[in-house]
C-alpha cells in the first residue's frame, strides 16, 4: 500500500512542476503573441544571427510549454525550452550572469536559471502517469490479454 502511495506521490510532483514551469512560461508566451517578437532584431543581429531565429521564440514560450502542461512529447518540449532558456541568456542576458539584483539581492538571472533547471528537472523526470505520456506509456506497457481457452 505504502508504495502506491508513493508512486502517485511522484506523480502528483511531476504534475505540479510540469503545470507549473509549462503555465508560468507559457505566459511569457502569450505576451510575445500579444506584442511580437519585433524586439529581438537588434539581439540577432549582433550576433549575426538571421532575424528568422527570433520565430522561435514560439516554439520555446508557446509550443513547449503546452506540451510540458499536457505531457505530450513532455521530454521533447522540455529540451525545447531548455534550449530556449539557454538563447535567451545568451542573446539577452550574458552579461548579468554574475550580478546579484540591487533591489533584492537576490541572483538577477534566478527566474532564467528557474525555468532552465526546471525543464532539465522535467527532461530527467519525465511527465509521469497523470499526461498523455503516462496514458499512453501504460496502455503500450500493459500486458497482453491472456490466450482464448482451446474449445475440443
């Protein structure tokens, strides 16, 4: 009994962190749909990157998140967003690396490393059984139905 406790303990965890590192970027997303992606020229041309990159900014904040939420390819759109994560820092945020925040003290790159070692939790963890994943892993896992009795 203790185990299928914990089981579905795990579970339930995977499904927090997944709702909750899918849900809070997928809002960065819905901004960019909102307002564009226009912004980012000026990153990628200094680093002599094709303005098309910036397109991918959907991928990262819309795309992977929701497949993060509905644990569909959970693994796929983890590394997504990872990779995302890691663009941003470099095209926008490489030089705060090693500054703390005046006002709070705290890390100024925190809610960027939040979200990167978040998807990298998720990319280990993987999406559990409460996804899509976890349906259809279990169906795929289950064992076949026994042989039919042989009729004399």
């Amino acid at each position: 009994m203790e185990t299928t406790k914990m089981c579905w303990s795990n579970d339930l965890g995977k499904l927090l962190l997944r709702l909750t590192v899918g849900g809070l970027m997928l809002c960065h997303g819905i901004h960019k749909i909102q307002t564009g992606v226009d912004w980012m020229t000026p990153m990628l041309q200094a680093h002599n990157l094709p303005d098309a990159v910036r397109y991918g900014v959907y991928c990262g904040e819309v795309l992977a998140p929701g497949l993060i939420i509905l644990g569909f390819f959970t693994r796929l759109g983890a590394v997504i967003l990872a990779i995302n994560m890691i663009m941003a820092v470099w095209l926008a945020h490489a030089n705060d690396l090693l500054k703390l925040d005046e006002m709070s003290g705290g890390w100024a790159r925190e809610i960027d490393a939040w979200y990167l070692l978040g998807a990298v939790c998720i990319i280990l963890l993987g999406a559990g059984r409460i996804s899509i994943d976890g349906l259809l892993r279990g169906r795929a896992d289950a064992p076949a139905p026994p042989p039919e009795p042989k009729s004399k």
